[in-house]
C-alpha cells in the first residue's frame, strides 16, 4: 500500500491523522501491557476493520526489546492512560508518538479490505509531517536541531505487529522522507492558503496588522507574533511557550472539586464538553434511572473563568508598539471550545468593536495545524511532480 501524503498532530488530548486526505483521530493513550497481559486481553474476534480503532492491540521492537501496548480508545480506561497530562510531554525522547503513528497506519491499512485479500502487508509512505511545540523546540540553540530529530524518528522502516483478534497481521512501514515543522506556526499556511494552494479569502483581514496565533491546546499553549500579511516570525523571539494553567488540569480539578459524581476520569468530562459545547444545555444523564443532571452553569462559569486567564496570557505575551494593536487569532482544540466564551471575554474586556476586529477564533479551530501540513505537503508533493518532467 502507498501513502503519498500522511500529516499529524500529536495533540495531548487527541492524535489526529490527514492521509492523503482521509482525516481521522483517536484519544491520545498509550499503555503498555506485559505479554501474557496481551495474550489474553480479548475474549472475541472483531470483523469489521471500522471497529479496530476502538480496540488497538500492538507490538513493536523498542531499542532492541519486543513491548506491547494498547492504544487509543482501549487505553483510556486504564489506570495509566491519562498519566501524560499531568507532565510536559517530551515527543522527541517518549515512543507515544511512534506507538500511535505504528497503530494508526496499522489501522488505516485494514480499511483498505484490498490489503488482507492480497496479503499486502508493505505500506510506504512518501511523505510525512508532523509538529513540535514551541516550549520543546526552545531546549536546543537551533529548532531545526530539534526539528531534525523528531523527522528522524519516523524516517526509515518499521515493523509492527496487530494483536487484535481478528485483524492479526505483521506489517512494514517504511518512510522515504519526513519533515517536522513548529507547531502553530504551520497553521498560518492554514489561513493562507486553500488544499488547492490558491489565496484564501479569509487572509485578506490580516494584510495590514501584526498577528498573534493563540494555539490553545490541552497542555500547553503556543504563541506566535507574525508581521503583517502571515508573514514567517522574524525571530526566536516571536516565539512563545507558555505552559501554565494547561486546559486538561483544569478539567481535572474542575472534576475533582465539582463533578466527582458525574465523571469517572478527565477523559469522560473532556468528551462530554467536546460532544455537548454548542448545546443550550450540558446535560449528563443517567443510564440507569434516565435521571438529567444540569450541569450547564458549572462547567459555563469554569470555562469562562479559564478563557479569562487565557486571554490575559496571550495579549500579555508581546507588546505591541504605541499606536498600533495585534490581531489575536485563536485556535487549537480548546480554541474551539472556547469560542464563545473567547467572543464573551474579549467583548466584556475590550468592547464590542475591538472584540471583534481584534479577537477571533479561526474556523475550524481545532485542525488548524493538521491544515497547515496540509497545505505544504501538497505543495511539496507538486514542487517534485514538476521536478520530474
């Protein structure tokens, strides 16, 4: 099987895959489980490769050792599945990022049912993306130092093998060329251009004025200063990491003080409010006695009590010359969370007009920087297309 384009996002909260054009995610778990643990996980076989996703059984050599692990939306459930969002996330050093990336190419190969009847079990991919953030990239005197790295864990041949019953089979990865960008940076190519590799109308608004791209994520928070028209940063110091008040621990304190009785883990509180978020009401319903709990006004107050924090943190990240203002263009996943707590916020700080000149949230707030890879893939994937004539 051959991947011309595959770009992701090692979110803290969700793995999100564009390839070649066919986006999907899953929950950003990975626990690892001794072998006998996994040879006797699964009590039933599963047909259906749609269904692998949700039940992701692995094994892969790590410096030399065979390990197991489970990935995705069967590791949530575990213990450890969620011990991540407590720490800064080193991508480089940790293997969750190659184990999701083995276990979401082992899942996308099964889609394609052509791969079992041949007994296809090579997948070559011709080009692939991902991202660091700005906090790890500030460790080493130079990004691309970092940057380099990142690309070189993925470049070059992998083995992996399927456990799950049912959808057993040994498969080799091999990448012929891998490229890591700087997180919330790419996304300006998400506002610039179209997958079409045209101008993007929405960019217009930005021609004339600096901007700040606000990426919201679930444990740490990029900002980026961009001179005017999406321009590239003119320095390491356009750059900012901030690190504080990560949107997953605040979830998991809201949780613990408030919603003990409504939410197993953060997890389970952080899908309620994704799947729930532009709903009148937040409501949590009991599967056994039908009973509705309103929990509307107490997760509403405790967003906008965070988006309160998060825009102080973002305008007091640069300081604008006199007599001039930034645009804030926010995204990431709790971008879109927070969308309309962001229009709130903004208005109630800064006044309507300025609020909505100066604070926006850009459309499709959470895959802003998978578009971006997007975007620069394809053109590199024309750049060669043209080379070769």
């Amino acid at each position: 099987m051959k991947i011309s384009r595959m770009n992701i996002d090692f979110g803290n909260s969700m793995y999100m895959n564009l390839v070649d054009g066919y986006f999907f995610e899953m929950p950003t778990n990975v626990v690892e489980i001794k072998e006998d643990v996994a040879e006797g996980k699964f009590a039933s076989s599963i047909e259906d490769p749609n269904d692998l996703k949700d039940r992701l059984m692995i094994s892969t050599e790590i410096d030399g050792e065979n390990r197991f692990f489970l990935v995705g939306e069967i590791a949530q459930k575990e213990v450890l599945g969620n011990n991540h969002i407590r720490r800064l996330h080193n991508k480089v050093e940790s293997h969750i990022p190659l184990v999701m990336f083995l276990a979401a190419t082992a899942y996308y190969h099964a889609l394609n049912p052509q791969n079992v009847e041949k007994e296809e079990n090579e997948v070559q991919i011709d080009y692939f993306q991902t991202m660091l953030p700005i906090w790890l990239l500030k460790k080493t005197n130079k990004f691309s130092e970092m940057q380099e790295q990142m690309a070189n864990k993925f470049k070059g041949t992998h083995q992996v093998k399927v456990l799950t019953f049912g959808m057993e089979r040994d498969l080799t990865i091999n990448v012929l060329d891998a490229a890591c960008r700087i997180e919330s940076e790419v996304a300006r190519w998400g506002i610039k251009k179209t997958f079409e590799l045209t101008d993007n109308e929405m960019a217009k608004q930005f021609q004339n004025s600096e901007v700040v791209l606000c990426d919201l994520g679930g444990g740490t928070d990029d900002l980026v200063l961009l001179p005017e028209g999406l321009k590239a940063p003119k320095s390491r110091e356009s750059f900012v990491a901030n690190t504080e008040a990560p949107f997953l621990l605040h979830l998991e304190n809201l949780r613990k003080d408030k919603l003990l009785e409504h939410f197993d883990n953060v997890r389970d509180l952080e899908k309620f409010i994704y799947s729930n978020i532009g709903k009148s009401k937040l409501e949590r319903r009991d599967g056994n006695t039908g009973e509705k709990f309103d929990l509307t006004n107490t997760i509403h107050k405790s967003l906008k009590e965070f988006t309160e924090i998060k825009i102080s943190q973002c305008v007091q990240a640069f300081t604008p010359p006199k007599d001039t203002s930034y645009k804030y263009v926010y995204f990431g996943g709790v971008g879109e969370v927070l969308s309309e707590m962001i229009g709130i916020v903004a208005e109630e700080k800064f006044g309507r007009e300025i609020a909505e000149s100066n604070h926006i949230v850009a459309d499709d707030a959470r895959l802003l920087n998978l578009f971006g890879l997007e975007v620069l893939s394809r053109a590199e994937q024309k750049k060669r297309e043209t080379e070769k004539k």
